[in-house]
C-alpha cells in the first residue's frame, strides 16, 4: 500500500514539473536554444532530481527540448521551415474561419467585440498587449468545427511561441491591433470575402515579423536554418 502511495504521489510531482517546465517554454521565460540546467529547475520548482528529469523527458517527446550527447539539455529551437509551414495551415484554415464566422456570428457578439477592441485601443510607438486573441477564439467558437480545432490544436505550442516572439517585436503590437480591427470590421459588415481576406493577410503579416526577427536576429539562438 505504501509503494502504491509513493508511486502515485511521484507520478503527481512529474505532471507538475512537466505542466510549470512547459509554461516556462511557451512563455519564453527558458528561451529557444538556450541552455536548462537541472539543478536551477529542481530549485526554481522545490522539487528533487527525479520529477524534473522526468518532466523533461516528456518534453523531449513533444519535441520542446533536446539532450545533446555530453552537453546536457536544450530549449529547442524552431526551423525556418516549421513557421512556413505551420502558417500556411495557420492561413487556409482561420481564413475558412472568417468567412463562415462572418455568416454565423451574432450581432450582440460582434458589437461586444466592437466595445472591447475599442477600449483597449493601443497607443502607436507603446509596448502594448495585443488583444487579437479573443477575436480568433470568438471566430471559432462561432463557427463550431470540431475538425479544424483538432488541426490547428495541433500546432498550439509552436503558435504560443510565435506569437509571443512575433509581440516582442517594436511596433508589431500596434500593427497587429490594426489588422485585427480591419478583420472585425468586414464581420460587422457581414461581408465574408474580405473578413477571409483580411485573416489571411493578418497571418501572412504575423508571419513576415517573426521572419524578419530571425534575419535580424531578435530572438538570438532561437531558429535553425
């Protein structure tokens, strides 16, 4: 009975190591292609060698981290060729989205949008957060394709860093709100074609920063080329 205990308790302290490990990936608090020591983990955490190393053994399968032969663990990084492809799907599929969502949304939901994208108005020049988010997750709520959340469920990790990496970037917050506005206007408008239009010109926008990051180097060792 107590090894039954033991083991159920370790495996709880791994699934925590695991879900605060990930956090610190997708939020870029441990930054692509940098180094993570097991030591400052197990003392940022409160927790003992076994669940970190477990954890980050889990995240190597997802694909989150690496460990190099004698050189330890890795944050890894993200190809030139994982974001083109990724935002090709990214593209086709919340460009469908807009479209069908521009025909099924409500007029109470979209003037609600209209009053919160109004108020959190960015300043241009001004670090700001961008407040797109709600307007993808009202797009889908409102379309109800369980098929096309799977796919782009798919990618939610790489995403969560691009778009933190892209919000990084000067100026982008304020673009970002702009084309978000644009997208929600044609919706009000009820005119489909644009609002696909405007969510495909959106993505490929989004798209171009994080490029530009990478040949500016504003992520430091963050892509693989």
């Amino acid at each position: 009975m107590h090894s039954t205990n033991s083991n159920t308790a370790k495996r709880s302290r791994s699934d925590i190591a695991y879900e605060k490990i990930k956090t610190m990936l997708l939020d870029l608090q441990l930054g692509p292609g940098s180094a993570i020591t097991e030591m400052q983990l197990m003392d940022d955490l409160g927790m003992s060698r076994t669940p970190v190393r477990q954890a980050l053994h889990r995240l190597e399968q997802e694909g989150l981290v690496r460990l190099l032969p004698r050189k330890g663990w890795f944050v890894a990084g993200a190809s030139l060729r994982d974001i083109q492809e990724i935002f090709v799907i990214r593209e086709a599929l919340e460009g469908i989205a807009a479209r069908l969502a521009t025909e099924l949304i409500t007029d109470e939901r979209l003037q609600e949008l209209k009053d919160y994208m109004d108020e959190v108005e960015p300043v241009e020049g001004q670090e700001n957060i961008d407040p797109g988010d709600i307007l993808h997750q009202s797009i889908f709520e409102a379309v109800d394709n369980e098929q096309m959340n799977r796919v782009l469920s798919l990618y939610d990790d790489q995403l969560r860093r691009f778009h933190i990496m892209a919000s990084r970037l000067p100026g982008r917050a304020f673009l970002s709100y702009r084309e978000h506005y644009g997208i929600l206007k044609a919706m009000i408008e009820r005119d489909s074609e644009k609002a696909e239009q405007r969510m495909r010109e959106h993505i490929r926008s989004s798209r171009r920063s994080i490029l530009e990051g990478v040949v500016n180097n504003s992520y430091g060792r963050s892509f693989e080329y």
